[in-house]
C-alpha cells in the first residue's frame, strides 16, 4: 500500500502541471485568436486615427516679488504708534507671507480663466463647430455654457507646473493646432498681468478715495501728516503697476511653436492595442479551459462519491442482517 501511495504521488504531480490542454485549446482557437488580434488592430486604429494629434507649448515665467511698494517707509513713525500700524497696513498690506502661493492660486483660479477665456474669446477653439469663422460671430445665437468651457479649459487643455527647487511657474496649453497651443500660453501670461494690474488700480483708487476722504473730515496735523504718507505711498504703487509691462510674472522663456506633438505616435498605439488585444483573448481561453477542468474534476468527484456510497450500503445491510 505505501508503495502505491508513493508511486502514484509523482504522477498526481504530473498531472496537476500537465500544460497540454492549454496548448491543445491555443491550437483549437487559434483561428478565433488570430480574428480577436484583428478586429483590436482595427478598432485601435479607428479611434486612434480618429482623433488629432495634440500639440503643447509652455511659457516659463517666475512671480515678481513686490519688496518695496513706493512712498515713506511705515517705518518711520512720525505719527503715534496706532498710526504707524494703520500705515503699515495699508502700504505693505499689498504683499503677504505668502505672495507666490497667492499669485500661483490666482493664476488657476476660476476668476482668471474666466476672464482670459471672454478677454481672447477662446470660446471659438473650444465650440469650432458653433463658430462661423469668416464673420466672426456665432451661428444661430449660440452661447457658450461658461461652466463648461471653464472644465474643459482646466482639465483638458491648460496645465500648470511649479519647479520647488527653481520655483519657476511652466504655464502650458494643449491643442491640435500648434501655433495656436503656443498663442494662448503667451497670451494667458499677458492676460493675467493685466488681470493683477487692473486688480491693483482698483484697489488703490478704493484706498486713495477712503484717505481723501479722512483727510477732508481730519484737523490733526499728525492724523493728515499720516494720510499724505499713505496717499504718496499709494500712487507710489499705481505707477509701478502702470509702467511695469510684466507686472505680476516675470517671463523666462516665452512659449515657442511645437513641432512634435505630445502624445504616443499612432502606429505605436496600434500595435499595442492589438497586443492587448490578443493577450485579452488568449487569457479568456485559458481561463475556459480551466473552468472546463475545475466543472470536469468537480463532476468526477461527485460521481466517485455516489459509487462509494452505492457500494457502501449492501455491506451495512448485511452487518444488521447478521445482528
């Protein structure tokens, strides 16, 4: 009996790593997997060719750091210690701590786009279908969902990088078109330093309009002493704005024509999707096969188990007869 036993445990091993009914089903299919590998070439080539290729131009830019925003310095306290804290607050209230995670969240912000997507109506590459080119209007009065166009705007074409180590800004735009890839990244940095300039002139002729104000109320020599300051300070901070051109960002490199698109070349694709494809449809016929083998193996071993209790019962019978 150990004998058996032990001649039969190389041959259970044998068969429980017998490859041949894997290869016997390949061969069977064979025609089947030549077809799947086929129709994946085919279908991977039709959405491929199907869609264009997608260029990317990026304009690198680093944040200008206003240090010095003009007029006295808050400094020099010529008035009370109440006042000195209100001039600082108003001259250098226009920087923060943290001035380039402010400016990098305005760049992206919701505002900003919105404003750079109706400032160069970029509404027309985003709907070219609703867009009648040659008189410069849209067809049948369509209107553009600003929702939309902002999701799209951000999630497919527009992208942002920061560089921790150089803390330089990389402000990319992806298109079919690559000079037009190029356009809307130069484009977006000059919009967005006339977004901050125009910003910043709003809020100096808010603050300038509140000290004259005080100052027309004000009869204290040292009150008015600090209000000219602060009013000097302010215009100050309006012809910096006015006559610096890059404002906000300072251009490194600006955005140049792609000549190679960004995406994986076509005839790659393809042959991946076909290779996928194939291993898809080769890894479902194993799979058959084993489900065939684990119902087979599954079937044998219930049908073992009804001999043995077929065989098992006149045995008992005769024991209780005998009793």
């Amino acid at each position: 009996m150990q004998q058996v036993a032990v001649n039969s445990t190389p041959e259970a091993a044998a068969a429980s790593i017998d490859l041949m009914p894997y290869i016997n089903a390949l061969i069977d299919y064979r025609w089947w997997l030549l077809a799947a590998a086929l129709a994946s070439a085919i279908l991977t080539a039709v959405v491929v060719y199907s869609k264009p290729y997608m260029y990317q131009s990026g304009v690198k830019v680093s944040i200008v750091d206003i240090e010095d925003p003009g007029g006295v310095s808050p400094d020099d306290r010529r008035a009370s210690e109440v006042l000195t804290l209100v001039e600082h607050g108003f001259v250098m209230g226009t920087t923060h701590d943290n001035y380039n995670a402010v400016m990098e969240a305005r760049l992206i912000s919701r505002a900003f786009t919105t404003y750079f997507l109706e400032e160069f109506n970029i509404y027309r590459h985003l709907y070219p279908e609703q867009w009648d080119a040659k008189k410069q209007r849209w067809i049948d009065g369509f209107t553009p969902d600003l929702g939309e166009s902002f999701t799209r705007f951000r999630d497919e074409v527009r992208v942002v990088e920061h560089d921790e180590e150089t803390d330089i800004i990389t402000v990319s735009m992806r298109w079919q078109d690559p000079v037009v890839a190029r356009d809307m990244a130069n484009q977006y940095v000059t919009a967005f330093n006339e977004y901050i300039r125009q910003r910043t002139q709003a809020e100096v002729v808010r603050k300038q309009a509140f000290l004259h104000e005080e100052l027309r109320r004000s009869d204290i020599l040292e009150i008015q002493q600090s209000l000219y300051r602060l009013i000097e300070a302010q215009t100050a901070i309006a012809m910096l704005a006015s006559a610096r051109e890059e404002y906000a960002l300072e251009i490194v490199d600006p955005a140049a024509t792609p000549y190679k698109s960004f995406n994986m070349s076509r005839k790659r694709l393809v042959i991946l999707g076909t290779l996928a494809g194939t291993f898809i449809s080769i890894f479902l016929v194993l799979g058959l096969v084993l489900v065939r083998d684990m119902l087979r193996t599954l079937r044998q071993f219930r049908e073992i188990e009804m001999n043995g209790n077929n065989q098992a019962d006149p045995a008992i019978d005769f024991a209780n007869g005998e009793k």
